[in-house]
C-alpha cells in the first residue's frame, strides 16, 4: 500500500495540510498524528485538512482523525476538512463524523470560516 504524504501550507494563521495516499493502519495514521500533534505543540490550532488526494481511510485512520479533533478541540483550537473524495465522504457520514467536523469544498470559503 502506498504511503501517506503531507504537504503544509500556512495562509494566516490556518495551516492547510494537504494529505495524498491513504490513512490506514500502521505509518500512515501514525504519520497523521505526528503531523497534527506538532503543529499544535507549535501554536498552530488552526487547522484545516485538504482530503482531496486520500485514497482510502480505514478505521485506524478514523481513529486518528478523531484524536486529532479531539487534540486540537482541547488545546482551544478549530480543525476543519476540506474537499474528501467521495468515498473518504461516504465513510464520514457513515461514522457520523460529518455531524461533528464541518467538511468544505471551496478553500476560501473555508479559511473565512476559521474567523
């Protein structure tokens, strides 16, 4: 399976962290969780997670997702996703996390959310 790839872009003080390959169980999910715990370590609770290019999220990666909310809730930050293909969406819904982490498909649209 291939591995996951993060890139991070900061725009204000949202850091966008465009993810490419799947979160699934092993280094990818645990790649994931590095990522998010060192932006907040390093005051940067603003999140915003570019789901585009993951291929596939499996229920390891769910796990880390919500860790990830959870994370950044309690250090007093915001995490949002933006444009999950089609089957990353489907499985969200599923989860019900789309009830609890606002999803976006425009960029802008979604850096004007975090105010």
């Amino acid at each position: 399976m291939p591995s996951l790839k993060t890139t991070l872009r900061e725009i204000g003080c949202v850091t966008i962290v465009d993810l490419s390959g799947p979160i699934a169980l092993g280094e990818s999910s645990a790649l994931f969780g590095k990522v998010i715990r060192d932006l907040t370590d390093n005051d940067r609770p603003k999140i915003l997670l570019n789901l585009r290019d993951v291929s596939a999220i499996d229920s390891a990666g769910i796990g880390e997702l919500v860790r990830a909310y959870i994370l950044v809730k309690g250090r007093g930050g915001e995490m949002r996703l933006l444009n999950p293909a089609k089957k990353v969406h489907d499985l969200l819904d599923l989860t019900r996390l789309l009830r609890v982490i606002e999803v976006f498909t425009d960029e802008a649209l979604a850096l004007r959310s975090f105010g």
